[in-house]
C-alpha cells in the first residue's frame, strides 16, 4: 500500500470542558457502542445530566449503568420505541420528571437497511420511514411542547450524507435522512422566535460494531478508504459536533445541517 494510501492516525479525543455543564439532555438510540451511547459519554464528559431511551431493554440498561459507574452519577434510561406515540410522551414526560427538565434532544433513532427499488417492498419502505423520519419528528413535538413552554432549548437530529449523495439500495434511508434535514429546517423557523434551536449532523460514516453487522466488509472499507482520511469516523468525532451544536457556543445557529464528513465531491 503506498502512503498516499494509509489511513490518518485516529487523534486522542479532548478533553471535558463544561460546555453543557448544568444542562440536561436526552438521547434516543443510545444502548450499544454507537453516535447515541458516545453523544452520552461526550455529554457527561461536559458536565450534563444525561437520560438516554432505546427500545432494546438490556443493551440500555447496561449502557446506562456502565456510564454510571464511570462518571459516579445516575443516568437516566427510560425504554422507549420512537414509533409508538404513547412511548415517546412517557420517554418525555419520565426525563423532565427525572430531570427536571430537558434542555437538549438528541434525536439519533434511525433504521437502515439495503434494498434496490426494483424489489423493496411497502413494508420496508414505511419501517424505515417511521423510525427515522417520523420517529424524529414524534419525538421533536413532544419534546417542543415543554421547551416552546420555557422558552430556551436545543434539538440536534442525526440526519446523514446519504441525504444529499446516492448510494444504491439506500433509496428509503436516504429519502428519511433528506426528510430529517428538512424537518430540521422547516422546524427551526417555527420556533426560533421561542427561544428553541434546531440543528442536525450530517455524518458520512462513523465505525461502530452495529455498523459493522449490517453492512459488508467491503462497502465499508470502500466508503472508508473514500474518505480524505482514509478511515470512517470514530462515534466520538460525531458527537463532538452534536455537543457543539447542544452548547452556547452555537447560539446564533438554527436550521443548519452541519456536515461531519471528510469526503468531498
């Protein structure tokens, strides 16, 4: 391999500054090693109080308590599956109950999948949709309702750059994602004038083991290799960026899309 052609070293992450400290946040999908379970870690890591939902029980509980144990203090898992409405308002209501109150969401909750048009089929076509998009946007009124109400907020979405470029198979995760930026758009301008910001990421690929169970070995290291560092994102670097967006030093932005990717066209 020449060395035009080895990876960039993976850079240590930095450390805590207080950016979210004395705020308390809440994060979808955030059992397991992904963007959810390091979007917590970074929050933590920057002062906050942390309440993080999943559908999947015990992959949340231990997630919750393993972050627990490394920051001796209580975080809040709450399960909760975004296409169920009568789950989201309990998730909201149990976070301000155990809170006191959110400041931040984390809408993270998506689901991917691999299918050329020509044979998906309705069902993958709406489960896709429903978790990704309208799980996004169930869970941004509930959350807009208490926030509207107090007048200050921050909403960060985790679209991805399959909502801007094609991938084959990808028609229904990229038609969400493309919906997921739009919703962040259209949303913030609703409610700006109240105080609430509302941003999202746009990552091109984050490696995680999840990630690497669904999607073949050799896609990842050709989207891997595709980028300028020559490797995906740790979960981390995306966090990085939604803390950014969660914290007072992005004050003066709402209906971004902020692209954290290092593959440029």
């Amino acid at each position: 391999m020449s060395e035009s052609r080895v990876p960039a070293p993976v850079p240590t992450p930095p450390a805590g500054h207080g950016l979210l400290a004395g705020k308390s946040v809440l994060i979808t999908a955030a059992a397991g090693t992904g963007i959810g379970s390091a979007t917590a870690r970074r929050c933590l890591e920057e002062g906050a109080r942390v309440a993080i939902s999943d559908r999947h029980e015990r992959r949340l509980a231990e997630t919750a308590e393993l972050l627990g144990k490394e920051f001796d203090t209580d975080v809040v898992a709450i399960p909760c599956d975004v296409t169920d409405q009568a789950q989201v308002t309990a998730l909201v209501e149990g976070a301000i109950e155990r809170l006191g109150a959110v400041d931040v969401l984390v809408n993270n909750a998506g689901l991917g999948g691999t299918a050329s048009i020509l044979e998906m089929t309705d069902e993958q076509w709406a489960s896709v949709l429903d978790v990704t998009l309208t799980g996004t946007f169930r869970m941004t009124r509930e959350v807009l309702r208490h926030m509207v109400g107090r007048g200050s907020g921050a909403i960060v979405n985790n679209a991805s750059v399959i909502g801007w470029r094609a991938q084959q198979g990808q028609a229904h995760y990229a038609a969400a994602k493309a919906g997921v930026m739009a919703l962040t758009r259209c949303t913030a301008m609703d409610v700006a004038r109240q105080g609430v910001r509302v941003n999202a990421v746009s990552p091109s690929i984050a490696m995680h083991p999840f990630l690497a169970k669904v999607t073949s070995d050799e896609l990842l290291d050709r989207l891997s290799d595709s980028e300028a560092f020559g490797r995906a994102a740790e979960p981390w670097e995306v966090a990085n960026v939604i803390v950014f967006l969660a914290s007072d030093y992005s004050t003066y932005m709402t209906g971004e899309v902020v692209s954290v990717s290092s593959q440029h066209p």
